[in-house]
C-alpha cells in the first residue's frame, strides 16, 4: 500500500486526505514540485527544492520545514515505498482556513509528498514526435501572475491543454499577450535553426524548466550554441528541430505545428544527440 507524507506522518493511500478547507482546495493557493528519481537518487533535487521555496516566498507561504528537513522527508517516503525509478509530488498549500480567500485565515501550510510512479507518453511519441498547435489561450502575463511560481492553479494551462484536445493533439503551444511563443501545458520548448538552439527566455513568461536548464547546459558543453530570446510561431513553422521537455515528458520531439510539418517530419540529429546525453545523466 503506497504511504503519503502529509505533514510529518505518513498515511495509507486511501486515508490520505486533506481538508475541504485547505485553501490549496478552495482557491488554487499553495505551489508544487514535480521531480524525477533515477537510479535510487532524486534528478537535480536542490534545484528543485530551490524553486520550490522560491515559489512559496513568491505568493507569501513560509513553509514549515528547513529545506533539508523537506529532502530528508522526502527521501523518507521514496524509502518507504521503495521507489528507486519514479516521481515525487511535492504540494505546499496554504493550510486550513475558514471559507473567504484571505492566506490571514490559514494558521499553518501544509505540505504533502506523494512518491508513485509515473505516466509517461506511449513509447512510439518518442520516436515518432508530437503534432502541436498553437492555443488561443494566452499563457498567464507575468504581471498577473508570474508563470515562474509552480503553482496549485494551473487552470490557465488545462484550458490551453483543452483546445488541444479539441484539434485531437496532444499537446500545445502557448504564447504570451505579446504573441511571442512561451511554453507548453507543461514543458518548455526549443528549436534547433541552422545549428543554434534556441528557446524563449524567462522574461518572455515562462515556468524556468529544470530539465530546459539541463537541456541548454547538455548543449553547451557538447559545442551546440545556445541562446534564449524571444520566438514566434514563424521561428517554430521554419526551424530545422523543435522539441519540448520537462520533469515528466524528458524530450519529445515536436514535428508538426498548426499543420505545418517541421523540416522531414521527424525528430532531428540534434533532438537524438540531447536525448542520448540526457539518458546518459539520468
Ligand atoms: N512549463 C510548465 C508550465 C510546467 O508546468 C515545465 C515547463 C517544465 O519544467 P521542469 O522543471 O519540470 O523541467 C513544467 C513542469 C504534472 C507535472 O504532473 C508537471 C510538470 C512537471 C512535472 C509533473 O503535470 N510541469
């Protein structure tokens, strides 16, 4: 029976619950990591802690724990359920409050780890890539609320996810009210034009992807040059590779956008040498 962290003890799946109350639940305030486990050790963990914290001191939250009292309850939980290959959900909500969105009303965070496996995409994606289009729903501007907290309410990204569905793919590209291309529901996103690789940067909108931080560090040091500035959807239509990544997806690559078939249709030289290199970290 899988065991959940919540707030320093561990519970059955099925008693694991929170209150109706929580304000994670009632208005979508409280943040979250996702991070992978490779091989018994936890893939890029302090960076992930790091932005964790980040995250909460951003909306206000003081989580009530060190950032290694966090780590250690974290791997804790791995142990308990024996996981060396799979996936930590890390929740901080803003804890149990009386109805009314006031934090004033939350007494103490809560936090939760949830460790289990994880979904991935159906093998064939990986060697076949993606289909995207670009949805109409803008991603959040930063000045309303910044796409760098990794927060509990990801409604603007379901909704962009949503259009997806509709067109039958899988995944999609947003865009900032600027009209410059952001990231995916849940992954950056990268192009590879005439050997560059490049990818928008944080001040375009956009979550800062620890596994797009990987990516980029992957390609420097492997020659690639690598820059972060603003692309349109032109730059993705005409580019010679486009590919996503993220903690759950890795890399994926993306070969069809708004009908337009990238380069060959099929996932390029620099996608294959990253993902290569990227397995070989991991
Ligand atoms: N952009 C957005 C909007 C994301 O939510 C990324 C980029 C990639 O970031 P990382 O740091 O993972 O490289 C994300 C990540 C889930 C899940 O369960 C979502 C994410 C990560 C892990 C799990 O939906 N989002």
């Amino acid at each position: 029976m899988l065991k959940i962290y919540i707030d320093g003890k561990l519970y059955d799946k099925e008693d694991a619950k929170i209150s109706v109350f929580d304000h994670g639940l009632l208005y979508g305030d409280g943040v979250f990591e996702g991070i992978r486990m490779y091989n018994g050790k936890i893939f890029k963990c302090v960076e992930h802690i790091d932005r964790l914290f980040e995250s909460a001191r951003a909306i206000g939250i003081r989580i009530p724990m060190s950032k290694k009292e966090v780590i250690k309850a974290m791997e804790d939980t791995l142990k308990v359920n024996d996981i060396k290959d799979g996936y930590v959900r890390l929740l901080v909500t803003r804890g149990i409050g009386d109805l009314g969105l006031d934090p004033k009303l939350c007494v103490r965070p809560s936090v939760v780890i949830i460790a289990d496996k994880i979904q991935l995409y159906p093998p064939e994606i990986y060697e076949k890539g993606l289909e995207l289009i670009t949805a109409a729903t803008p991603r959040n501007h930063q000045e309303a609320l910044s796409p760098r907290i990794k927060s509990l309410n990801y409604l603007n990204n379901i909704m962009a996810k949503m259009e997806g569905h509709q067109a039958n793919v899988r995944e999609v590209v947003m865009l900032n009210l600027d009209g410059y291309v952001c990231e995916c529901s849940a992954d950056n996103i990268l192009l590879v034009k005439n050997g560059v690789l490049k990818t928008p940067p944080a001040s375009a909108g956009i979550l800062k992807g620890i596994t797009r931080d990987t990516i980029m560090e992957i390609a420097h040091e492997s020659g690639t040059e690598v820059r972060e500035e603003n692309i349109t959807r032109f730059d993705l239509y005409v580019a010679d590779e486009v590919f996503l990544c993220g903690t759950a997806a890795e890399l994926i690559a993306a070969v069809k956008i708004d009908g337009r078939v990238i380069n060959d249709g099929k996932p390029g030289p620099v996608f294959k040498e990253l993902l290569g290199k990227f397995r070989e970290l991991v």
